[in-house]
C-alpha cells in the first residue's frame, strides 16, 4: 500500500476539505485571491488554525514546494528548527536567559524559530490530513489521563514514575 499522506496538497483558499473536493484550479490564480483579501490585523484572537494552514499552503504551492514535502524531509525539517529554537538558549544560565528573554530583538528571534516549529507542524498536519485543533484536544486528553492533578501536581517525572493510587 502506498503512502498515507495527500500526494496532491489542497489549494489554498477555504478549508481544507472544501478545498480538497473542488476541482483543481492553478495554485496562483487561488493564492492571488488569498492575497487580495482584506484580512485585517491578525493575531491569536482572531486567526483560525485553518486560516494559518490556508496561508501555509499558498505559500508552498507559489513555490512550487510540494514536490519536496515527503513525510521525512517535513520531520527532518521540523526538527531542524526545533534545534534552532534550543541553540537560543544551549549553555546559558537562567538568569542569561531571563535577560535574553528581556530583550526585543531576542524575543522576536525565538518567535521567528517557534514560527518556524509552527509552520512545519501544521503543514504536516495539513498534508497528513489531521485537525491540529482535534488531535491537540486528543492528545491532551491522553496526557491528562497518563498525569493526574493529584499525582503530577509539582511533579515532573514522567507518567511511568508516578505513584499509582490503588484502585
């Protein structure tokens, strides 16, 4: 059996499942109106998930990068950039972390890397076909269950360490 993941990337305007039922229009004639649209300021508040994967994909497909995006470069890709945001802060103290974290210019670069991080998760979420949003809620779930407040509380040992309450 073949690969599991979309070998064709949605076009880039909609959701993802309207946009994986309509019939293939170009990538830039699709990004051209994503583009054009007056979308305001955008921020946590009101930026969807979808909205961000939206913008991702238009970004790939103008560049004609889906070609490149197979499940192991994106993981190798993800994390590259998951080191970039550990080189920020590998053999600093907490109090020159603090500082560096003080600093705007430091703090808009260690932005720019977790963007970065961001930007390869949900664009593998896209191109696997997960809701971020529905597997961050499952896997919190999972998390919850694994961590219990009475047992984790304060604690940071792994879920395997901790004290089980007898049943």
């Amino acid at each position: 059996m073949g690969p599991q993941y979309r070998s064709r990337p949605t076009p880039c305007t909609g959701t993802a499942r309207q946009a994986y039922a309509r019939k293939p229009v170009s990538p830039y004639i699709l990004c051209a109106q994503y583009h054009s649209r007056d979308r305001g300021p955008v921020d946590d508040q009101t930026c969807t998930v979808d909205q961000l994967k939206d913008q991702i994909r238009c970004f790939v497909q103008e560049r004609d990068w889906e070609q490149f995006h197979t499940p192991k470069d994106l993981a190798i890709g993800l994390a590259i950039e998951a080191a970039e945001v550990l080189e920020h802060f590998r053999f600093q103290s907490e109090t020159e972390i603090a500082a560096k974290l003080a600093e705007e210019a430091s703090l808009k670069d260690i932005g720019h890397e977790l963007a970065d991080v961001l930007y390869f998760v949900l664009l593998m979420c896209d191109r696997f076909g997960l809701d971020a949003a529905t597997t961050l809620r499952e896997k919190l779930a999972i998390s919850a269950a694994r961590y219990p407040v009475a047992q984790a509380r304060g604690n940071n040992r792994k879920y395997t360490q901790l004290p089980h309450k007898e049943s």
